[in-house]
C-alpha cells in the first residue's frame, strides 16, 4: 500500500526530521514509514491526518477526497 504521507509532508514544505518532531519519533523511522519499510501505526496516522487535516482514509490510498471535512 502506498501511503501519500511523502506528498503531504513535500506540499507542506517540511522535513522528514520536522515530521517526526510532531510524532515524536526518530527521523530515521519516520523515514521508514515514508519508504514503506515500516508499517505506520494507526496513532501516527491519526495525527497525521489531523496535522495535515485530511482523513487517514485519504493518508493510505482509500479515497481520493483530500480535505473530507472542508466546510
């Protein structure tokens, strides 16, 4: 499964180090995740989704909706 977490961090203009400051995490794992190498855990991908305010629907390729909640 190919998780949009890379696009939405780049979109931003963040860092991968910037990120796993939010997660609190190492940037090495974060990486990981990014990668596809580690599986991202459901309470990482909540925040992020919230951060980047989307749904972790759209974080992990189920939907295409990028903003489900925008008024």
């Amino acid at each position: 499964m190919q998780l949009r977490i890379r696009d939405l961090r780049e979109d931003a203009d963040l860092t991968q180090s910037e990120v796993a400051q939010y997660l609190m995490c190492d940037q090495s794992l974060y990486s990981k995740y990014e990668r596809g190498e580690r599986a991202l855990p459901l309470d990482a991908a909540i925040k992020l989704a919230q951060f980047y305010e989307t749904s972790v629907d759209y974080l992990v390729g189920l939907t295409n909706v990028t903003k489900p909640y925008a008024r």
